[in-house]
C-alpha cells in the first residue's frame, strides 16, 4: 500500500533506499540518539516524527534505559519498518509505539502524549507551512521537553572537482539546479507559506525558549564502496532529475556518460568518489 504525501513524495516507495541511507549514518545517529537522552535531563519519552525507515527511532529506542518511543509517519510500509526495527533494538524496559499522522495535515497532539523529547530529522523543509508545522510539533512537548530538528547545514558532496567529461565544477552546478528545482516544487506546493528566517529564529518564534545549535559531519572518504557508493550513485540520479531542465545540455550529457553503468566514464568504477555531508541539529525548550 503506497501514498503520497502532501509533498506529492511516495515515500513508501522508497523503503529500500532509505534504509540504506540509516546505514550510511547509522554511527552519527546512533551518538546523536546517545547524546540528547543522556545530557543530563530526565528523558523518558521520545517521539519520532517523520520516522522514515526507522533509523533514529531505533537510536533511540537502545539509548533509553526506560520509557517509550512514539513514531509518527504518514507512509504506512515506512510506519511499519520504522516499528519493527525500533522494536528490534528497544531495551526490556522500553516500549514502542506507531502512529499514523501526517503533521501537514493533522494535529498529531490530538493522538500522541506530550513527549520529554520531540525528533524531526530532514522533514520539516517539506511542509507547505513550515512555522506552522514547528508549532504543532512543539504542541507534542511537554512544558521544560525539548523539541529537536535537524535539517541539512550543507548539501551532500560527492565528486571531485574534475570528473575528466564535461567541465569541471560539475556537482557545484547539479546542486545550484537541484535548489532551483526545490525553489519551484514548494512554490507550487498546495498551502506553501515561505519561511524566511533561519531554523533556530524560527524555533523560538513557534514559542520554544533555549535554542541552541550544533553541526556534525557525515565523513566517508573515497574509495565510497557497498552502502555509501550506492547512495552515491543514488544521488546523482536524483541530481539529473532537476539536471534536465535547469542544467545545460552539456552537463547533462557529462552526468550522463557517469550514470551509464556500460560506458567508459561510469561513475561507479571510479576510486574517488565520496560522500561529505553537514547536517545542523537545533534544540529548542517547551517553557
């Protein structure tokens, strides 16, 4: 059973691939699950909005010692995996429980407890009204909880800066389309309200006090081989999506010729692929 959600995404259709990519940070989660349960506050609950395939749900379900881990999805294939694989890890003394809900369209503190701790990871830029849906998450926290977001602090980078066809700077103008390409899929978004402040301001303009931030790397340098090259691969795919209406035609024959798994320049026989990636964490506190 697959859905689209309101981003017009089938995210259930893309199981298999995010599973991989919990794999490829699968070390950097698990510390930032480790980190925020045991900084020193009493935290007993977690829920994980925008769950996915279930990564950081698992992170959190081994680092408490007790208590429950609520996961929020609107895919329900991705809900299911997401619990099963929480299930997997959760310690004796922790129970897990999922939830359909979709923050876009419905208020999710109509089904789910306040929470010690409120977890959205990569899914907040894809609401139509992303302030609104920072409000209704922090309507999930309890008073002195901390709702916490993660969002990309930079673009994934993969290819050196000559890739030997086309010229070079290649990927620097993939990812300028791919944000052209973001620019007009929200634009076009049924309800799309813009949001023109950073993530921490708007955090505290949805009412949370204490905001603070940090950035941790994504660090798997070259040769990228097993999970990482396929993500890699992955993700030059997903960069010719947007390639072929904002790139030149010279670039899109360069990304190409490094997509054609028969052709001489493939990408995937190369040794120097990597995968470089900053992802920002904000934390904000229910007064």
């Amino acid at each position: 059973m697959h859905g689209h959600s309101h981003d017009n995404i089938d995210w259930d259709s893309r199981l298999s691939e995010l599973r991989e990519e919990d794999e490829l940070t699968a070390a950097e989660t698990g510390r930032l699950a480790a980190d925020l349960v045991s900084d020193g506050r009493n935290c007993e609950s977690v829920v994980d909005v925008g769950s996915g395939a279930g990564g950081a749900a698992a992170a959190f379900a081994a680092a408490l010692p007790s208590g429950l881990v609520t996961l929020v999805d609107s895919a329900p294939e991705l809900l299911a995996e997401a619990r099963r694989r929480a299930e997997e890890s959760a310690g004796a003394n922790v129970r897990v429980r999922g939830v359909p809900g979709d923050v876009a369209t419905a208020e999710p503190s109509d089904s789910v407890e306040p929470a010690d701790l409120v977890f959205a990871s990569l899914m907040v830029h894809h609401l139509p009204d992303q302030l609104d849906g920072l409000r209704r998450l922090s309507r999930l926290v309890r008073p002195g909880g901390r709702l916490v977001v993660v969002e990309s602090g930079l673009w994934a980078r993969t290819l050196p800066w000559d890739v030997g066809v086309g010229q070079p700077g290649l990927e620097d103008r993939l990812l300028a389309a791919r944000q052209t390409w973001f620019r007009r899929m929200r634009e076009e978004m049924p309800g799309s309200v813009r949001l023109p402040v950073g993530w921490a301001t708007a955090l505290r303009q949805a009412g949370l006090d204490e905001v603070t931030s940090w950035s941790y790397l994504v660090d798997r340098p070259a040769p990228a081989t097993g999970p990482v090259l396929n993500v890699v691969l992955r993700r030059l795919r997903w960069l010719r999506e947007a390639a072929w209406t904002e790139c030149s035609a010279a670039d899109v024959d360069a990304l190409d010729q490094l997509l054609d798994e028969n052709g001489p320049n493939y990408a995937g026989d190369r040794d120097d692929l990597y995968y470089l990636s900053a992802d920002t964490v904000y934390v904000g506190t229910k007064p």
